[in-house]
C-alpha cells in the first residue's frame, strides 16, 4: 500500500507534464537563442549547419541510447568509431566502391558490437568493464594497424587513414559527405534525421522496442515474462555497433580520412551526454530517442557558440559538463525542492 | 524463577490488530517454543521484545526489571539477542572481528588488539563447544558455522535470552543435531532461549515449554512433556471455519500435463498428473519446494531428471519459451520483484509475453491490443481508468489480474500460480479464488501454490503436501483442512 502511494505520480496540469516530457526540447532552444543572439540573428544556413556537424554523434549517441535503456553502457564506441573508420578507408582504396564501404562499415562495426554484446548479454560481464577494455583495444588495434600495414593501403599517408583521392569514386564519396539535398539540408544530417526516425519507431511501436524497454525496467520479470534477457542485451550492443559503423562511414565521406588517435575521441562521454541530457535513464527502462538528438545537437551547437564568440577551445568541455550538471541539478532538485516546499506546507 | 514475562501486549498497524492481549513467560535455563502459523504474530512479538516496536499496550519484565519501551540498545545490554533468521553478519570480516564488532579492544593509541582478541573469540569458541576458527573469513563459514558464531557473539555480550528464528532452516540433520548440543548445553547452564520453528519433529525433540498463537492471539502455553505433536497442530490452526460456497465439483476433461519423477534443485522425485479444468493445489512449510517445482515446470532452471509432457508432448527442461511455447504460463511469487514492469502501462504490462510468441509480426497494433485489454478488463473486472496508466497506479488485486490478463493472452492452458494473493487484501482475495474457479470452469488447468491453506480449500480439487521436496500427501477436496496439512507438512504423522 505504502509503495503505491509512493510511485503513484501526482497528475501534474497537461501542460506542465509535456514541458516535464520534452524538457530536453527546450534545453536545445534556450541554448540556440543564446548561439543566435552571439553569432547575430537566426540563419537557417547555420541551423543546417547544426545537423551536419551532429551527424556522427547523432548517429552514435542513438545506439547508445538504447543500450542505455537496457541499463548497460558503451564506453568503446569512441574507439570503435575510429577502429571502424580506418579500415573503413582501407576497404575504399581497395575496392573504389561505396556500397561495399558502407556495407563493411556497418557489417564491422556490428562485429565489434556483438564481441561487446557476447560478453554482456550471455557470458554476463559488467557492460562497464567490458566496454572499458574493448575501448583500450580497439583504438589500440587501429593504431598499430595504421602503422603497420602497407602505405599504399591507407592512402600513402604515414600515420592516418587517408582517402586516395585518385580513385574514380572519390569525388562522389567526398560529394556525398559534404552535399546538400536541395542546397540547404546536408545529406550526412538527413540520414542522422532519418535514423533518428527509424529508431523511435523501433522504440515506440514495435514489439522488438518495447522488450528492451522491458528488460531495462524491469529484467528479472521480463525474463520471467519469456523475455529473452540475454539475447536483447546482446543484440543492443550489435545495433550500438552497427549505427559507429554507419558513422565511421558518414565519418570518412565528411572527412576523406581517420586519424586513429584523435578520431572519435571522447565521443563515448558526449554520447552519453547526449543520452543524458535527452533525458533517458542511465538505470535503464525510461526515455525516448528523440530526445539523444536534441542532446547531441545541444552539444553542437555549443561549439558553435564558442566559435561564435571566438574563446578558446579548450574551454569548451568546462562549459559542457557545466550545462550537463546544471541540466541534471534542475531535473534531481526540482522534485526534492517541490517535496520539502509541499512537506512544510502540511505542517502548518 | 521467571526470566521474562510479557503480558497484555497489544499492537496495531495503521489500525489493523496484529497482537491482542498477548501472554509470554520464559523461566531461566529454559528453551521456549513459540509457535503460531505464518501471520500469527511471532515475528511483531519478537520485535516488541528486541525493541524493534513499540507495543500499544502491555509490560515487559525481564531478570527482575521493566523493561517496556526500552530502546534496541537498552534491551541489547539488559542480555536479550535476536538471532534473525537472514543472519546479522559481515561476511568480508573475519570471525573475531564479528565478535568484537562495536566493542573492540585497542591500546592506548588507538590501534587493534588483534591477537588478543582472536584468543578471547578462540577461548569463547572452545568453552561453547563451536569449532570455529577465529581467523576464519565468515563468508567461508558454513551456514551452520554462521549460526553458531552469531550465537556466540550473543554470548559474549553477557545475553541472557536468546531469540533463536527458524535457526534449522538452512541446516543438515547432522550440523542440526550439533547446534542442538550446544544449546542444551547452554541451558543447563542457565542461558534461556525461545525458539522459532515450524518443524514439529525438532520443537518435540529441543524445547521444554511453548506458547501458541493464532491471529495475533494467545492460544495456549504448557510444558511440552504434557502434549503431543497432533494436539499441537490442533491448537496452531484452531477450528478454523472457511465457508465453501465458491466450490463446486466440475467436469474433468483429458489428460493436459504429466510430471513423472521430476527432480531438481529443491524437489526430488514429483509424479502427477492434471487434466483440463482441473485445479491442483501444492502446499507445504516456507523451504518445502513447492515453489521451485513450479519454477521448473516454467523451465526457469534445468530439471535433473524426470519427464515433464504437455498433451502428451514432452518438454525438454530448461526454456522458458519452449514452456510458454507448449502453453504453460507462470505468475511467479513476490509480485513487485517478478511481475512488475514498473515504467510501463497496463497495456504495455499486459502484452509482453505475448509478443514473444509473436514476435515475428514486427509492429504492434494498437487498437487490437486495446481491444484485447478491454477484453480481458472485463473477464478479470480489472479497475482502472485507461490502459495507458502507470501499473504502479493500481492496487495489488488490480495488478495481479493484469498478469493473469499477461498469461491469458498467450492462450496458456496449464496456468501455473505461484502464491498469488501474497500482499493482497482480504476482499480482493475472494475475488481471485472466484476467477481461479472460473477460469478452471473455462478449461483451463491450473495449479496453485500457496501455504494458506484456507486458500486452498476454497479452490482446489487435489492438494499435493511437500516436505523437504518430496510430495509426502495427496489429498482430496474434502480431506484438505489446516489440520492434517499441517500434519504432513510438518511431517509430524508418522
């Protein structure tokens, strides 16, 4: 009875329970009225801009959206990004094809996924520690394979994946990283958007969705619901893979290269970030999609104020950990706030 | 000479009575045997005792003094020590660290005496008769070992009286017989114990006095020596009354599910079968198996042997989706834990096992699945405003119809229910023993594992009664009542 009483939510006014739902909304707002008003008004060049450049993490902080709803973490899609990235490079020089390209890149990154996946989901290793140990392994690997395998496989360059831009396909490749659908909306955002799309879908109507929701929330009876617990954990961390291989492809096509040491680099703490910040539960079970892609553009869109505003860049992860703290705070305090201010109130 | 006396207790919870005019005397160097089925009010008396409660009304004197009202530490040092059933241990500390937690020994600079202290726990441990090594981690310790170092810690702080609750439970014959030993010992030497049990055997065997209670009342107390195990029995359950009207005899139909010498951990050896439209009840002490037994029905742990068939179709064991898949269906105990999705809706609640078996067919329909919600709303005459709200929003009665609603949906025919009025209200409970009724009247088999007997006599056509994992007693509808029950479920017939 008591318990009940507890988790029964007071039914708050129609409004104020959208803005409660959508808040991450209107965090992305408050902060590109703050970049429109430094960088001298609203241009919806720069507002295309802002999907181009959270293309990646875009991308990313989806999969690791929904290994997050199933309670787990990804630390290694960094690494995985730059690892994928690289050989990614490699395939092209190869073959001259893009089909195959994409198709190595999202077949390689769910390779990667699935070892993450294997250990989590079945042999039931912290997905911490698990991930932890493949993010040191995998820019490891890409490392030292970009130092040791020969020159002419990465584009003769000495320690990066370079493009070789003799190749008859490279120009379209290039053009499809940088191109713009109908001159305004970058092609590299339309498919972060579209992905965006297809993923809260998945999540909110469709069986396979609600599972992971389920197992998140709940696991213990999910798998005494017929859940299968295991596979569904596994299978997150295969997609999470999957979706850094499709950024390490939209990676190359914006970049014609990887650097294996700088590429993708902190981006499983942004990911997370925008997970956060897009108000999905690092405990599991709560949240929406749609909410990782108003984070990650949140992030963008504050390098593009320190840009604006020409500060150092170094500066910028104070200002980002500093937003994601005070984001949180609000969301934690709030609530505690209401209940002392509601408590005081009955003791009169 | 009397050590303890409680009289008058009484106690109520948010206005329900749980303890009315209660009565315990303890003598000195006496083993006192409180008895009293679950729900009779041990454990809250237990707990008025430790200081855990407050009684409402009622004194306690103990060793001459009053101690009503008294504080968890006051009581501690007046010498009463409760060893808890899930035992108050720290298992990264070594044994005589356990002993000397809280009072440790340290020179004048403040650090550890530690070799003094393992040779007072190792000298404690020999005067006791334990053979326990004070180096020992306590993880290492085996439960018995655990038990028995709890005990001695409650001696070394000078315990007069020592509440022992089902000490036996995680216990061999063997490691139960030494601890006996070792407490008979205690007594001779003046220490008073009460002891907690349900295993008949043991009381007769252990205790020189009891006191039974029933519904949070004072039944009767005497010497052991003067009564007997069956006159016992008798008094725990009373001549308890339980209307019969819901029940009537159906129609059986064929054979739906055939266990023949199903064994794994926790139950050995289970033979029965259940036909359509009949209800089975299986029942037995906290610990008896029958909870498992179920489990592996459901295939949530591998059998070790045995054959399971449903309509004549074996199973092979082990898979929650080939169980389901044969049409078997679980509502597992312990609602909140096993059942409770708790970030979704009724809907969301209600379809998910059903999506396993379909889970080919990609999307959901939503309308169809609404339909079926209110399909089965009316069916169970679930209360809620929308399918849409939260399962934490509803009552314990509305959510467990919401899982029956789970497994209904997946067209399961062997319902398998695993104490499923645990937590419910009264009202609520009839209300499930009718649906369980009409669900069997439906064609539906189903089989119920509960340790409230009246439960059972309302539903159940035949009741298996499990004692150490072993069904010792098949009984007919007319032949269940609270006392041959407990008869064999305290294996006490013999």
């Amino acid at each position: 009875m008591k318990d009940a009483a507890v988790n029964k939510k007071p039914a708050p006014a129609g409004l104020l329970n959208i803005v409660k739902t959508y808040s991450f909304v209107l965090v992305f707002l408050v902060i590109y009225i703050v970049y429109a008003s430094v960088s001298g008004g609203f241009a919806l060049g720069a507002a295309m801009n802002v999907f181009r450049h959270s293309a990646v993490i875009g991308v990313i902080a989806i999969g690791m959206g929904i290994v997050c709803l199933t309670g787990d973490i990804d630390l290694s899609v960094g690494s995985m990004l730059a690892f994928v990235a690289g050989f990614s490079v490699v395939v092209f020089n190869q073959t001259n094809s893009i089909p195959l390209t994409l198709l190595f890149a999202v077949l390689f990154g769910a390779l990667c996924g699935l070892i993450n996946g294997v250990l989590v989901g079945i042999v039931q290793m912290p997905s911490f520690i698990v991930t932890l140990a493949t993010m040191l392994i995998y820019r490891s690997l890409s490392q030292y394979a970009c130092q040791h395998i020969p020159a002419e496989l990465i584009g003769n360059g000495s320690s990066v994946f370079r493009m070789s831009n003799a190749l008859d396909s490279y120009r379209a490749f290039y053009a499809f990283g940088n191109g713009k659908v109908a001159g305004i909306m970058p092609i590299v955002g339309l498919i972060m958007v579209l992905m965006v799309v297809l993923f809260v879908y998945i999540c909110t109507s469709t069986k396979f969705g609600k599972k992971i929701y389920a197992v998140g929330s709940n696991a213990r009876a999910a798998h005494l619901a017929g859940i299968n617990v295991s596979a569904m954990r596994t299978l997150v961390f295969v997609i999470a893979g999957a979706l850094v291989g499709l950024g390490a492809f939209l990676w190359i096509a914006m970049n014609a290269s990887a650097d294996p040491a700088t590429t993708g680099k902190s981006y499983e703490m942004y990911a997370i970030a925008a997970v956060v910040l897009g108000g999905i539960a690092m405990s599991g079970g709560k949240g929406r999609i749609l909410g990782v892609l108003f984070g990650a553009m949140s992030y963008t869109v504050i390098d593009k104020i320190i840009i604006a505003l020409k500060m150092d860049s170094l500066i910028n992860d104070t200002i980002k950990g500093v937003i994601l703290i005070v984001v949180i705070l609000i969301q934690v305090a709030g609530p505690q706030l209401k209940a002392r201010f509601g408590k005081s109130k009955v003791v009169k | 000479m009397e050590l303890l006396n409680m009289s008058g207790i009484y106690k109520a919870f948010s206005g329900v009575s749980v303890l009315s005019g209660v009565e315990l005397h303890v003598n000195v160097g006496e083993i006192h045997a409180l008895l009293g089925e679950n729900g009779a009010g041990k454990s809250t008396l237990m707990n008025i005792l430790s200081g855990s409660y407050t009684a409402d009304a009622g004194t306690v004197t103990f060793d001459g003094a009053d101690i009503t009202g008294s504080s968890i530490k006051q009581i501690e040092d007046a010498g009463i020590a409760f060893v808890h059933q899930e035992l108050n241990l720290f298992n990264d500390l070594l044994a005589y660290e356990n002993i000397f937690l809280g009072a440790e020994e340290t020179t004048p600079w403040g650090s550890l005496k530690k070799r003094d202290m393992a040779n007072k726990a190792a000298e404690l441990f020999e005067r006791l008769g334990v053979d326990i090594d004070p180096y020992a981690l306590v993880d290492d310790l085996k439960p018995s070992e655990k038990q028995l170092l709890e005990i001695s810690r409650a001696l070394f702080r000078n315990a007069k009286l020592l509440i022992l609750d089902e000490p036996t439970a995680s216990l061999n014959t063997d490691e139960v017989e030494h601890m006996f030993q070792i407490v008979r010992g205690l007594r001779d030497k003046g220490t008073s114990f009460i002891f907690i049990s349900h295993k008949m055997p043991e009381i007769f065997e252990l205790c020189d006095t009891y006191t039974v209670l029933r519904n949070g009342k004072f039944i009767a107390n005497g010497n052991i020596s003067d009564t007997t195990p069956r006159e016992v029995t008798n008094l725990l359950v009373g001549a308890a009354l339980s209307d019969r009207d819901a029940y009537e005899p159906r129609e059986l139909g064929e054979e739906m599910l055939r266990v023949e010498h199903f064994s794994g951990e926790g139950f050995t050896d289970v033979t029965f079968t259940a036909r359509r439209g009949q209800i089975i009840g299986l029942t037995g002490l906290k610990g008896c198996g029958s909870s498992e037994l179920m489990q592996g029905l459901f295939g949530i742990y591998h059998p070790s042997g045995g054959n399971v068939e449903v309509c004549g179709k074996k199973l092979h064991g082990g898979s929650i989706h080939e169980a389901m898949g044969a049409g078997i269906a679980m509502l597992p105990a312990d609602r909140k834990e096993n059942s409770v999705i708790p970030d979704m809706s009724l809907l969301e609640n209600m379809y998910l096992s059903e999506h396993v078996l379909s889970a080919r067919s990609f999307a959901i329909n939503t309308k169809r699945e609404n339909e079926r919600f209110e399909k089965y709303g009316k069916l169970l005459n679930i209360k809620a405003n929308s399918s849409a709200d939260n399962i934490n929003s509803l009552s314990g009665g509305n959510q467990q119809k919401v899982f029956l609603a789970r497994w209904l949906n997946t067209d399961a025919q062997v319902l398998l229910l695993d104490n499923p009025t645990q937590g419910i209200d009264v009202g609520a409970k009839s209300e499930i023993y009718h649906l369980i009724l009409d669900l069997a009247r439906k064609g539906k088999t189903v089989i119920i594992n509960t340790l409230e007997i009246p439960e059972l006599r309302e539903v159940a056509d035949v009741c298996y009664v499990l004692y150490e994992g072993r069904v010792v007693k098949e009984l007919a509808h007319d032949e269940i009542n609270e006392q041959t029950v407990m008869l064999y479920s305290t294996n006490s017939a013999a």
